[in-house]
C-alpha cells in the first residue's frame, strides 16, 4: 500500500461546492452535487465509487470539458494556484488544458485521432502551448516515446492508433500527456481494458513520472487496488457527493462511512481462503434526477435511522483529516464483514 506522501502541502487544486447538472428532457440530472477536494504537489488524490457517481465529470469539470448543452457548472470554484478556472476565458482556459493540466482519457482509441499518426498528434500539443518547430517537435515526441517505454519509437512515432496495442494507446496517451510538463495530471481510470501486466506497468510508469516531475495526480477509478497501490489521499464520491475523504492507511484500516465499508468488503481477499461469495451492498444507487432527501445511501444502508431519511449528513472531521458525512460513523463497525 503506498504510503509515499512527500507532498509539499501547498494545494495546487482547490476544488470547492462544485455542482455540475446535466438538463435532460427527463429533468435534471445532479451529476456532482457539492464536490469539494484539494490535491497538493507530488501528491496523488484517488475519487473512487460506482460507476455513475459523479467521477468522471468531476475531472472534465476541472477542465471545462462539459457539453453545454446539456452540462452546466452552475456554482462552485475550482481554482488552480489560487485562479478561478471558471473565470477565464476560454482562450486562457485552453492555454491551460494540455499545458499546465492534462488529462489521461479512460479509453485512448476514441481519444486519439485516427487519421493522424501518434507523433502528429504528440508533436501538435508541443507546437500549440510550447511554440517548437515541426523538428523540434518531433525530437520531443521522441524522447517522450523513450520515457514511456514504447519500443522502437523511431518506428511508432510514424504509426496510427489503429497500429497499436491497447497499452501501448494507454502509452501514447500517457506521452501526450505528459509531454508539456504539467503541473497537475488527471488519470481516468487509466488501466480500464488492460492487461493485469501492462495494469501494473502503466502504473509504475505514471508513479515515476509523479515522482520525476513532482506533478500532481487525480487518479479517477473504481479499483481499490490502484488506489492502494498508488494514493495518499482518498475522496469516497457517492450519488454526486463526496461522502469520506481521508490518508489511503487510515481509510482502508478504518473505514467509517457504510459505503466505504462496503466497497471495501467487495474486495476480494489473498488471505481468505473460504469458499464464502464476496459481500455485495444491497439495492440500487439513487436517481441522479430527482431531488434526494436525506442521507443519498440510507436505502441500502444497514444502520440507518429515521434520521438519515429526512436531514442529509454534513460532512465532520473525526480527525486526522479524516472526513465523512454520516449520522452514525461510529456504529458501522456492527456491520458484517463476512
């Protein structure tokens, strides 16, 4: 479990009550509902949940990558090196995105560009936000090839998408990525689709790049493997809202919100050598298009009281920066674990 957290302090991201809805003709859909989150220097975040959550808007919110319409930010700030991305321009918006923040996509051969070769599509990003030359570019788009392992990059570096493996695309979109120097870099479920060997490889490689470049990393996923293997800090979304935060040793050795617990209880174990079925959490995460009263998760919720259906948790510090927005954090121990 990684317990690397040499990170300076000094947040570079501060995301705070973003809310970004989706109009729908069926109504409106809350996709994040008051997300709030830091992520500091050197220093790898994880937002993890079911599909559906919220995760994933939450890292193109950052970015402004929302399809409006139907997608709106409609109130929040979200603010880099104390700059309120939401109040630029979009000139200055994209001088940032792929520049200071980039984005590693969840699934690289819809994000790649079919018709370009992959150093096209690198060297484009160096000649927009860095002004090389064709041939420097190209130089590069080279080097960056090296740094992320790519085999003979002399040769790659002249391929399409379609020529490569799905880990070497993941790769490609790492280089591309990375080839500006970021500050912050956001990986969407970066090893969805591949391989439990080039799983770990990817990995590795973007835990080295974060150690070289002391770049900040938001690891967006549903596997708490990674986050184990990669993160310092933890962000539990649930139904659009953030309902744990806390040190990635502390979360899985004390897990105080009822969702937590049972994700962490779905996991399968090494040192388990039953036969028992793993532990599912009953019943069916919420529609995102109808107002929730109450606690998000008191429906599939064991311990839930009377309370948890009309008054919605805020969240509380239980210490040690660790944060939940539960009525009854205490009482989830109760819960079974077999």
């Amino acid at each position: 479990m990684s317990t690397n957290n040499q990170h300076s302090g000094q947040a570079v991201l501060e995301v705070n009550d973003l809310r970004t809805y989706f109009y729908t003709r069926d109504g409106v859909v809350r996709s994040v509902d008051g997300m709030s989150f830091a992520v500091c220097q050197g220093e790898t975040l994880a937002i993890v949940g079911e599909s559906g959550c919220g995760k994933s808007v939450t890292s193109l919110s950052i970015l402004r990558l929302i399809a409006s319409p139907p997608g709106k930010i409609v109130s929040g700030s979200i603010k880099f090196h104390g700059k309120d991305l939401l109040h630029l321009s979009d000139d200055e918006m994209r001088d940032i995105r792929g520049d200071k923040i980039s984005m590693i996509f969840q699934e690289p051969m819809t994000s790649l560009n079919p018709v370009l070769t992959v150093g096209q599509q690198i060297g484009e990003v160096l000649e927009l936000h860095r002004g090389c030359s064709r041939e420097q570019a190209r130089s590069r788009t080279l080097e960056m090839l090296k740094l992320v392992n790519i085999p003979e990059p002399e040769n790659r570096i002249d391929n399409y998408p379609h020529q490569l493996s799905g880990g070497m695309r993941q790769r490609i979109m790492i280089a591309m990525a990375l080839a500006c120097d970021p500050e912050i870099l956001i990986a969407d479920e970066p090893t969805t689709a591949l391989d439990v060997t080039i799983q770990a490889q990817i990995l590795n490689l973007i835990r080295e790049l974060r150690d070289r470049t002391r770049a900040a990393i938001i690891l967006i996923t549903h596997d708490l493997g990674v986050v184990a293997e990669m993160a310092q800090r933890v962000v539990v979304m649930y139904a659009g809202r953030k309902v744990e935060e806390a040190d990635v040793l502390d979360l899985f050795d004390r897990p105080l919100h009822p969702y937590t617990l049972g994700l962490l209880n779905s996991m399968p174990r090494l040192d388990d050598d039953s036969q028992k079925r793993l532990t599912e959490i009953p019943g069916m995460v919420p529609s995102l298009r109808t107002e929730i009263i109450g606690c998000a998760f008191a429906p599939r919720c064991p311990s839930a009281s009377a309370r948890c259906q009309t008054d919605s948790p805020t969240l509380q510090d239980i210490g040690n920066r660790h944060l939940v927005a539960c009525w009854h954090p205490n009482e989830i121990k109760t819960i079974s674990t077999a």
